[in-house]
C-alpha cells in the first residue's frame, strides 16, 4: 500500500514541479525569441541605413562594390534600373529570379499607398517575408529620377536565426528533461523519508495488535474451557473451574488496562502538568511500598537531598505511575532477603532531577538491556508472574518521554539493576 502511495506521491511531486518548470522554461524561450526577431531586425534595419545611403553617394555603381556588399552571401541584392534587371550576373538563377519577384509583390502589396517620390536614401522599407519555408528580413528601395526610376532590393535571410532559435529550443528541452529526471529521483527519495515514519508505525500496530491479541487468547482459551468443564462437572469440581474462570477474567481485565494505559500515553493524553514536589512524591510512593517489601522479606530505603529542592513541571499521575511500574519490577525481579532503594539527585547545571530504583536481585543481561523497552517483551517469560506481560517499562518509557525526559538502566554494583528515570525540572510543551 505505502508502495502505491510512494509512487503517486512521487509522480504528483515531480509532475508538478515538472510542470512548473516546463512553463517556466516555454515564457522565457518565448521572452528570449521574442526579443531576438526584435534586435536582428533593428540591426538589419541600422544596417541598410549606412547600406543605402553608401549606395545614395555611389555615382556609379561597381560589381566589386556590390560582391563586397553581398558580404560572402549575407545579402542578396537585386538592383532594376528602368525596369531592366542590373544585376543578373551568374548568381541571378531561376530561384532567385522568383525569390526576388515574390518579394517584389510582397512589397508591392503592403506599401502601395506609401509615397516613392523621394530619393531611395530618405525612403526605403524594411519588412519581414517568408518565401519557400523561409524567413526573410527584406529592405525595399525606389528612388524616382529625371532618368527614370531605380530600384533596390535587399534580402537577409533568417536561416541561421532560426538555427540559433531551435538550438536553444533544444537545449532547454535537453535542460528540462535532466532538471525533471532529478527531480523525480528526488521525489522518490523524499516521499521515502516522508513515509517512512508512517510506514515504521502502521508495522508497529500491526504488531502490537497482533501480540495483545496473542497475550488476550491464552486467558480466553482457559475461560472457554473452564467454562465447558465447569457444564459437565459435579458441584464441587465447578467451584474450582469458576474460581480459574474468575483468576483468568482478573488477568485479562488487567492486560486490557495496561493496553489501554499504552494507547492513552501512547497518542499523548493531555498531561496535567504542574510544578510537584519530588520529594513528597517520591515519599509517598515509598509509604505505599513498605507493606509489599514486609510482606516479600525485603529490605526498602529511600535516599532524598537534605537541601530544598526546586519544584518539577510534571504530570503527577503519570511520573508516578512510571516509578510504579519500575518499583513493581524491582520488587518482582528481586529474591527474598534483596535490597530495594529509591534515590533522588538533582543536578543544578542540567536542571535535571535523577530518580533511581535500585535493586540487587536477578539483574539484566546487557544483550537484553535494549530490547526490555520494547512492547510485550519479557527477558524470560517463565520467571515473571502471569500478571506481567512485558508492558510495564513500555509505559513508563512513553510517560517519561512525554516529559522529555529518559530511562537508563544499568547492572548494580554487586549485582542487580538499577533503573534511572532523568526528569528536566522545566518541560517546554
Ligand atoms: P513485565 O510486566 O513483564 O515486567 P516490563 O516491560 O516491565 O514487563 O519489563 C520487561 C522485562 O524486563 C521483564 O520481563 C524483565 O525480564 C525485565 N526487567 C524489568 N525490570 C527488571 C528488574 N528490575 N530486574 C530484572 N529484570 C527486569
């Protein structure tokens, strides 16, 4: 599914900027033509300018004169004096004959109202013509004398210009399509990271709900037989199937608290988040253990700073279910006759509070240190009770990094784990 949207993602990505650029690229080649037709013109025009007013002092008008206006085919010059062509020399062939009588026309047709009584220095026009797929810029000379009338004709074709135009037409597109196979390389790239998280958390979910519903089917399944057993047995028998029936339910009510605690924490519940006295909060949760430690034959101390400590912005509630969670697994993982502490620092130049739970019972292997944080995972199921089922430290970390804080653990001295809840005192939102 990611997969598809990867790839529409991409190709929306780069077909929108594709598009962009490609319209981008057409408005400045169509600026650029635009004002190339429009200089070449200008030049011609500045060009004929001196060419007929040279010709206008010429008394008499040389073959040399004109080979060398030619300028090596750059013009083609057609010359009729009284209607006699001048210049019919050997380049005067068929196809220039008729390239010239259509221009000619061409003239003849836009400036017919135009005055020619003047002498072609003063009077000659420059226009664009097309001839035989073509483009030409042509200037068009008459000069009426007493002898009779003498016309010019010069025609600048605009081949090259055209070379030039589609060369850079070429290039952009050449351009376009390299900036556009990037781009969409690029696009495949960032929708990647895009959906990356999205795709790490649907996996996620899909796992978590596939292991709670796992953990969900072993209480079930000692229910649905319990209960069938309990149909068929005599009165005293189905008092201990109900009893199982009812251990079972309290375990999987309990599984579903947990599950819904991870939810809650995990889609961030809005925290209540006030200054709290650590201390006071540590010393409460002391109080509520010392029972428990009687009743398992361990020892608990708490350790706290003899100076006044500053308040913590926190959420009461959830700091202290985290703590639970990690005296509970200090107390369940830690033998008869075994030391439980809970210590509090707090270091001024971090403006951190350092909570710890310090136990020195079965200890943790270093290789599973990493993967205990992990949801439903439990180093040894066998040796945890069948209330725990690898959620509590999952808990208490989505708690404490709600809080921007952390969790490390560590091997004790001598043996056991320590756990270390490390708060900020201030937790920008
Ligand atoms: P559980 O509810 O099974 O205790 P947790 O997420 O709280 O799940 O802990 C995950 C695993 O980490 C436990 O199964 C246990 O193996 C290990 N663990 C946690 N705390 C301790 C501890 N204080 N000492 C030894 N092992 C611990």
């Amino acid at each position: 599914m990611f997969q598809k949207v990867r790839l529409r993602l991409a190709a929306l990505c780069a077909g929108i900027t594709g598009f962009i650029l490609l319209t981008m690229s057409c408005a400045w080649l169509y600026i650029s033509e635009r004002s190339l037709h429009k200089n070449s013109f200008v030049s011609f025009q500045s060009d004929m300018n001196t060419i007929i007013a040279n010709m206008e002092q010429q008394t008499v008008i040389t073959h040399e004169w004109l080979n060398k206006l030619e300028n090596h085919g750059k013009y083609r010059i057609n010359i009729i004096d009284n209607g006699v062509p001048f210049l019919y020399n050997e380049r005067n062939n068929q196809e220039q004959k008729e390239l010239f009588s259509a221009a000619w026309e061409a003239y003849e047709s836009r400036f017919q109202a135009e005055s020619k009584e003047s002498t072609y220095a003063d009077w000659h026009e420059e226009f664009p013509f097309s001839y035989g797929g073509i483009d030409y810029y042509v200037c068009a000379a008459i000069s009426e004398r007493k002898n009779g009338t003498f016309q010019v004709m010069i025609l600048f074709s605009l081949a090259t210009l055209g070379h030039q135009i589609w060369l850079q037409r070429f290039l952009f597109l050449g351009l376009d399509a390299f900036a556009i196979a990037l781009l969409s390389l690029f696009s495949w790239y960032f929708t990647n990271q895009l959906l990356y998280p999205l795709e790490e958390n649907q996996k996620n979910q899909v796992q978590f709900i596939a292991s709670a519903s796992h953990e969900l089917r072993t209480p079930l399944a000692v229910i649905l037989s319990c209960a069938s057993a309990a149909q068929k047995a005599q009165d005293a028998e189905r008092e201990h199937f109900l009893s199982s029936i009812r251990e079972e339910g309290t375990r999987m009510s309990l599984l579903i608290d947990e599950l819904l605690l991870l939810t809650s924490t995990g889609s961030r519940r809005a925290m209540e988040k006030e200054p709290v006295e650590l201390d006071t909060l540590l010393l409460n949760l002391y109080e509520s253990f010392e029972p428990l430690a009687k009743d398992q034959g361990l020892s608990l101390r708490i350790e706290l700073p003899e100076e006044a400590l500053p308040p913590c912005t926190c959420d009461s509630v959830g700091v202290g279910q985290a703590l639970s969670i990690l005296m509970n697994n200090a107390f369940c993982y830690t033998p008869t006759g075994g030391h439980v502490a809970l210590v509090l620092t707090y270091s001024a130049r971090e403006e951190a509070f350092r909570i710890s739970v310090i136990d020195d019972g079965i200890g943790i292997a270093d290789s599973e240190k990493a993967r205990i944080f992990e949801r439903f995972y439990r180093t040894d199921p066998s040796r945890s009770q069948k209330e725990h089922f690898g959620l509590g430290l999952s808990i208490a970390l989505e708690i404490i990094n709600s809080h921007h804080g952390r969790i490390l653990v560590d091997d004790t001295l001598g043996g056991g784990s320590t756990f270390t809840v490390v708060l900020p005192s201030k937790i920008k939102d």
